[in-house]
C-alpha cells in the first residue's frame, strides 16, 4: 500500500499457490481475500464475514448477514441437482486499492492501484474435463469455523429478539413471533455440518448448545 503496509502476498504451499490479500494495517491485519490454485476462494467484507465464496464447482456472493444473493455453477462442473447457473460477471472492491473482478474459473483477477500505478495478478484456475472424475472431496468445518458459525447464529438471533422487542412490547404479542426462515434454515445446516464433522463430541456438544440456547 502507499502506506508501506504489505497489501497482497503470493507463497507457496507444497505443490499449490496462494495469493492473500491483507487489509491497510501495520500490525495484525486481517485477511481480506484468499486465492488458491486448486480452485478454492475466498473475500471477505470488512467486518469479516464472506462475501464471495468459490470452489472447483461453482460459487456464492453474499450478504453482510449471510444470506445468498446469488450463486453460480462453473460449465465443466458437475451439478447434482438442478440445471447449471451460469456466471454473471462480478466486480468487487476489497478497499480503495484492491479490486476483484470474476469473469469466469480462470478468469479470476486481483488488481492493485497505488500512487499511479497498477498490478494485476491471475488468480483463476482451470478443472479440466478430464479431471473430474477424480475431484477432491469438499473441505470439511474443522471445529474452530463450527463453533464460529453457532456463535454468529445466536448472535444473529438475538439481535432478532432485541427488534421483536423493540417492535413489540407486549410479551404475549411477542411469543407469537416465529424466528426468521434463514436463521432458522441456518441453525439446521450447522446442525447437519455438526453431525458429518470429525470433530470431538464434546464440541459437537458445545455447537448444538449454542445454537439451541
């Protein structure tokens, strides 16, 4: 950055490379984007949640909130349900000097502005067709990002009870009040990720108290 803060960094891990874009601080900054070359991506809004999200499959742009806004399946994808969607091109800015820009799997572009200059780095992959049949399973949640998600879950949900409060005094007017779809759609997928994890029982424990509480 012009600020001299470090603003993208590209290493390499085994047989893979990763391109990570930090934010304009001089200490602890956080991660604002993660590039890998088998596929899997990631952006990040400035409070920390996902916003652009992509595998070797295809890929999702959400919301501060966490509710979908879109989706999109790559062509040489394989879909098990449902027709392909394709990309709509997509042009996100992480800061002031940082843009993405995704037009397609191998298509996928970090640019950098700073003091009149500019660099552009090819983060895109490309899964061939022949290749398929011998993807790589989904990444599994390790316990740390399960415990993360129940966390944010409640805390979306209590701030949904400090509205209902707020919009209605009465307690009896209250209780007739059913929790939003999506927190509730959400609750069950992080039961369902809970239930699949090789993760330890007593924080499979943990996840279903705090997301139940």
């Amino acid at each position: 950055y012009p600020s001299g803060n470090l603003a993208i960094l590209v290493v390499r891990d085994k047989n893979r490379l990763i391109c990570i874009v930090q934010e304009d601080k001089p200490n602890n900054a956080e991660i604002r984007a993660v590039f890998k070359s088998n596929g899997r991506n990631t952006c990040y809004y400035p409070n920390g949640a996902v916003w652009i999200n992509m595998n070797i499959q295809g890929g999702q742009y959400l919301d501060q909130a966490g509710n979908r806004v879109r989706r999109w399946t790559w062509p040489n994808s394989i879909v098990s349900s449902g027709a392909h969607v394709p990309l709509k091109p997509i042009f996100i800015s992480l800061n002031r000097h940082v843009g993405v820009r995704i037009l397609g799997q191998d298509k996928i572009a970090v640019s950098f502005l700073g003091m009149g200059q500019q660099a552009k780095f090819n983060v895109g992959t490309k899964v061939q067709v022949s290749d398929i049949g011998r993807l790589p399973p989904p990444a599994r949640l390790g316990e740390d990002e399960l415990l993360l998600l129940a966390f944010r879950v409640r805390i979306l949900r209590l701030f949904d009870r400090l509205r209902g409060c707020l919009n209605f005094p009465s307690n009896e007017q209250r209780d007739k009040i059913k929790p939003p779809a999506y927190l509730m759609t959400q609750t069950l997928k992080i039961l369902q990720l809970c239930a699949t994890s090789d993760i330890s029982d007593e924080v499979r424990s943990s996840v279903r108290a705090i997301v139940n509480a």
